[in-house]
C-alpha cells in the first residue's frame, strides 16, 4: 500500500483519514492514510522524510499551509495566487504543490447545490489563509464581480494586490454601506469557531442569496444562523467543501476522482 496523510498541529481532530478510506474503499485503490502531529520546527524534517520513504502525497493543514508552499519546487496555479499550499506529492523529483480548497468550495456550491457562480456577484468575509484559498478558484468561475470585506483594511489591501494580476478585487472593510447586494456570501472567517459573526450588514445580502459558512458542525453555525435570521435564500455550511477538497487531492495522487456524494452523506449522518 502506498502511504499518504495529513499533518497539522494540532490533528487529532481531523477526517481526512475516514474519508480518505471511503475513498480508497470506494475506488479500489491500495491507500494507507493516517495523520500526524508536527511541530513548526519539524515540519521541513518530516515531508522530506516522508517522500525519500516512499510516501504518495501529503495533506497539509493549519498551521502549515504556508510552509508547504515555500517547501514546493513546482506549483499550480491556484497554490501561487493562494501563497499556501493544502496538497503535495512528488514528481520526476521534485516536491509539487496544490491547493485544491477553493476548487473544493466551487465543487460544493455548484455540483452539490446547483449554485451558479458565473456572472454574480460574490462577496467573501475575510482575508485570511481560508479566503486566498478560497478565491484562486472563485475568480476562474467568471463572476460579475467579487468582493471581499474585512476587518483590517490594509490586509484586504495586501490580497487584492497579489491577486491583480489575475482579477480584480473589490476591497472594503466592514463599516462600508455603499457595497450592492451579492448572490453568493461567503463566510472564510473562523469567528464561528468563537461563536462570533462577522459584522457585515444585512442589506448585502440580494434577495435570492446563498450563504455559506467554510466551518461546519453538529449544530449550525452562527453565521449560519444570521444569514437564516436575514432570509437567505440557501444557507450551507463547509462539511462538502471538505470533502471535496479531499476528492481533488486524491484525484491528484491516484488519477481516479471518488464519488463523493455517499462520503458527504456519511459524515453528515456522524454530525
């Protein structure tokens, strides 16, 4: 068996190992994935072990996603927009990077949920990690326009110059009224984690809008609850991103992209 797993800190609560088993399961291929605990300081140390022993392809997960890319001799496209890589494996010698969360979210809004992006208005909170991952592929959807609002101004200004030279972004912090109301809103904050929602205004949300939290849970979050409160139309959270997110990596390690259908179904039925 080929081995392959995530590593973060901390990774105890991660599903990339059961739902990598569904697919391996599912697909009839010889995969042994498990996760590991690494430190900042051993990171370097591990994934170059990994590959000299064999291994097939490294997840990446906070707080590593940065290094990964740095660590990488080759890149796509979406992992250089993004500065941070979640996927590796090796190619002719050579550590290759991908960063397949936002074609994860993309798959999630438009495959799972029939949400067409092209030609709307999107709208991402945040500026972090999450929503550089997140619009690498937004922007490849051809969207009327995308939006980001966030707390601190000047790293909203960061983002959109690393991303001029694909698209432009409009950028605005929260206190901003004169924004047009979006069709797709996207919560790429982890103020869920604290119980917290971001302070954007209600009126940005059009009349047919669907809003989407990238964390998830048992319960819904309170972003979730916000956008409900305010009479979105669809309200999802991040459970199929992760999964789909997960599909492309194992797509580019094994060349067969799973069914993930029955795995979003799983880990639903778990929550």
């Amino acid at each position: 068996m080929t081995q392959y797993a995530v590593v973060g800190d901390p990774i105890a609560h991660s599903k990339s190992p059961q739902i990598h088993a569904l697919f391996a399961e599912q697909t009839g291929q010889a995969v042994d994935y498990n996760k590991h605990q690494v430190s900042a300081a051993e990171f370097k140390d591990f994934v170059l072990s990994f590959f000299a022993d064999g291994g097939g392809g490294l997840n990446i997960t906070l707080p590593h996603k940065e290094a990964a890319f740095s660590l990488a001799q080759q890149h796509s496209s979406q992992a250089l927009l993004a500065k941070a890589a979640n996927t590796l494996w090796m190619d002719n010698g050579e550590l290759w990077a991908d960063n397949t969360d936002g074609k994860g979210i993309v798959r999630d809004l438009h495959k799972n949920n029939g949400i067409e992006l092209k030609g709307k208005r999107l709208l991402v909170l945040g500026a972090g990690g999450a929503a550089r991952g997140a619009l690498a592929a937004l922007i490849e959807t051809s969207p009327a326009s995308v939006i980001v609002l966030n707390r601190t101004f000047s790293r909203a200004r960061a983002l959109q110059s690393d991303f001029s030279d694909a698209y432009l972004l409009e950028i605005y912090d929260y206190n901003h009224s004169d924004v047009q109301p979006c069709d797709v809103v996207i919560n790429a904050t982890s103020m869920s984690i604290g119980g917290a929602v971001p302070p954007v205004l209600p009126s940005l949300l059009a009349d047919d809008c669907c809003c989407y939290d990238m964390m998830y849970g048992k319960e819904p979050t309170p972003f979730m609850q916000w956008a409900r409160d305010n009479n979105a139309r669809q309200v999802l959270d991040g459970l199929g991103m992760l999964v789909e997110q997960a599909a492309e990596s194992f797509f580019l390690w094994r060349g067969v992209r799973p069914d993930t259908a029955p795995v979003i179904s799983a880990l639903r039925t778990q929550l």
